[in-house]
C-alpha cells in the first residue's frame, strides 16, 4: 500500500532528509538515534500524556459550528487548538521535545520563533522543567508580537531579536542554527514546526499526531464515524496541518486541504504561498519547496501572519501537493482577515491570522450538505489584536 509517511531515511518521496555542516552532523544524528526509541517508550509515553492532559488541558474541544456550519451548508467542525494552555497546538511539540532533551542530557533549550507562539510555548515548559531557555525572533516580528516578547521574558526566557534579512521567521531560524553550532555539546535546538533536517519534521508530525488522534474519537462520538471528509488546516512550516492529518494520511476518504499565505496576491512578489511560488531546493537541512530565485536565492516572503511567512514549506507538506495528495489553496490577506470577523462574529472566536487563512479557504471549497469538515484552529487572536484593530473599519464583515 501507498503511504504518505516518512521512509526510513527521512524522505517524504523526493523531499526531506539531513542537510546540515558538519560541525552539527554529530547533534543530528545523536538525534536520528535516540527520537524513536524515546518518544514511543512507555515512561515517556505516561509521562508526556500527563502533561498533556493535566498541564496543556487537552483533550482540546471538537465543536460543531451553529451559524457557520449554516453559513457554508455542511457541517464545520472547529479543533479547538486556541484553547491549549499558551493558546496555539505549538505546546504539544515543546512538550514532548523538552521530556526528550532532558532525557538526552542537555541543558541548554534553543528555539526560533515568528508569531511567538512557539517561543512562549518553549519559554513555558522550560519555565517548568528548569531549562535554559533562549529565543531567536526577527525585529520585525518582535516588535509586532511585542506582547507575547513580554510573556516569554516574563517567563524567563532570554528573546535575542535578529536584525538580518526581513527579520522574520526564516532569519531567526538562521541564527539559532548558528547557535547551535557554536554550542553542540550542552544545547538542545528545538524546532516549532514540521521543518529542517531529518528527524526533525517526522518528530515534530508524531508529537503533533495527538490532534488527529482526538479527532477520530470525538467524531466516532459525535458523527457515528472517525473520519470527516474534509480537513482543512493553514500551513507555514505545516506542524498544525501535520498534526491534523497524520492519521488520515493513507486514508483517501478524507480529502486534505492546505491554505497558504498569498499575503498581498500570488503575482505581487510579496507573497509566501511557498507551494505554490516554491521550486526544490534545501532550506534549514531539508530539501523541499523554497521560494528562490533564478540563481537559487532565497526570495523574502511576505504575509500579514507573522507565522505564515517562511519561505519553505514542511517536507511532508511538499510531497502532499506533488503528488496531488492534498489541495494547497493561497488565501491572501484580505481574504484572512475577513474570514477572522466573519469567525468572531458567527461563533464568537477570535482566532490567531495564521488560523484565519485555514477559515478563508472555506469559501474555495465546493461543499455539499452532507459533508463533514474539520477545521483546525491553531491559536487564538490575542497576540493579532493590534492588526485586527487597524485592519477593522477596511474590513468587509
């Protein structure tokens, strides 16, 4: 049988694997070794389920919209991610990757962030376990997230902003792949999304997996059947999309929607529909689908989602549009934050931009009645309050 999974060498079909310089060759595979064994043991299986249940407050709600779902004329069903402890499903993977560093001896917790919401998810369960904690986040990105910059000083994480490039996403993971290079020995470089070298995306998915795993039970109790017939999730890197879809992968009743950033249009040039823009390349350790130009340049992405715009895409995302697997749809700004008003003010949730463009795929989709959709909501809106605000009176509600 055909499976979308990872192979053991790393590789979604043609994309993935382990691009890394040497002085890193050894973390790498030190990691490569150990993930499977750990992640799938049984004292660390007890250990992290308990803090997703008594810590993360999972499992997260499946609930079934009233005037959206009539709206739309189906049955839209939202997972409910923004409800997590930190208020995106980012703490699912810190969690589990945190349990692993500890167990792999290290001291020292590095990660990159865009939106925050992983660098506070990092900065929290680091607070909790007593783990150095640093965060690498572009300028730009730090001075319009300054109010999850404040949660993860509070926490007492040390936020190092990066000026080069965009001061974005993709900068930000440049230098804290920089600092692990320098630091190798006691450093663990904790990845928030289904991005860089091999085992990294596969591990970040399996950690993830615990959304689909919830779903298929909460749609056997509510629907009489564990599958819906769509899933729909936004994809950056893609560890919310990768989390949502790991278990219906092989399953071809379910079709796959992803919705990328189009941020101002697809032919503007500022644009991170990476998909749809992207040609194979490596970026971070991985080969996959970067926005490049002629001379394989990385060409700067744009969005107003300070989590969507990476000029990459997960590897096993990659794979899911080539071989036609999943339907990738570009959502542009406009068409996110309308769906963000049209969201807050049908159901009364305010969700996080990136979760938006999923919601602003919606109206793409040739629904019928009978069918079911899952919708994962990846964050809440509290860190986008400030866009909203400016962006309000433009906005066709």
């Amino acid at each position: 049988m055909e499976t979308y999974q990872v192979n053991k060498d790393g590789y979604y079909g043609e994309f993935g694997g382990a691009y890394v310089p040497e002085i890193l060759h050894r973390c790498v595979s030190e990691l490569q070794d150990a993930y499977l064994s750990v992640i799938t043991g049984a004292s660390f299986r007890r250990e992290y389920e308990g803090l997703l249940r008594d810590y993360v407050g999972r499992p997260s709600p499946l609930y079934l919209t009233r005037r959206m779902s009539g709206k739309y004329g189906c049955r839209i069903y939202l997972k409910r991610e923004d409800l997590n402890h930190t208020g995106a499903h980012k703490i699912n993977n810190t969690v589990g990757q945190i349990l692993l560093a500890k167990h792999m001896g290290k001291t020292r917790i590095i990660a990159e962030t865009g939106a925050g919401q992983h660098g506070v998810a990092t900065a929290t369960v680091c607070a909790l376990m007593n783990m150095d904690c640093i965060v690498y986040m572009g300028q730009t990105d730090v001075e319009r997230q300054r109010a999850n910059v404040e949660k993860m000083e509070m926490l007492g994480a040390r936020v190092i902003p990066v000026t080069s490039g965009n001061m974005t996403l993709k900068d930000a993971t440049n230098e804290a792949i920089r600092d692990w290079c320098c630091h190798p020995a006691d450093t663990y470089y904790i990845i928030g999304s289904t991005v860089g070298p091999h085992p990294y995306p596969d591990m970040v998915a399996r950690l993830q997996s615990v959304i689909s795993e919830e779903i298929r039970a909460q749609l056997k109790e509510k629907e009489g059947r564990d599958y819906p017939d769509y899933l729909v999730a936004c994809v950056g890197g893609g560890s919310n999309a990768a989390g949502s879809i790991y278990h219906y992968l092989d399953d071809d009743r379910v079709k796959i929607v992803l919705a990328e950033a189009a941020g101002k249009g697809i032919g503007t040039g500022f644009s991170a529909a990476t998909i749809r823009l992207g040609k194979p390349g490596i970026i971070h350790g991985a080969h996959t689908l970067v926005m490049q130009n002629e001379d394989g340049q990385i060409e700067e992405p744009y969005s107003i989602s300070a989590g969507l715009d990476y000029p990459g895409i997960g590897p096993i995302h990659a794979n899911l549009s080539q071989t036609k697997r999943a339907t990738v749809l570009a959502v542009d700004d406009a068409e996110a934050l309308e769906a963000a008003f049209e969201l807050t003010r049908l159901e009364g949730i305010i969700p996080a931009l990136e979760s938006a463009h999923a919601l602003g795929a919606l109206s793409k989709l040739c629904l019928k009645a009978d069918d079911i959709v899952v919708l994962t909501l990846s964050g809440r809106g509290d860190k986008d309050m400030d866009t909203y605000i400016m962006n309000s009176k433009k906005t066709i509600i």
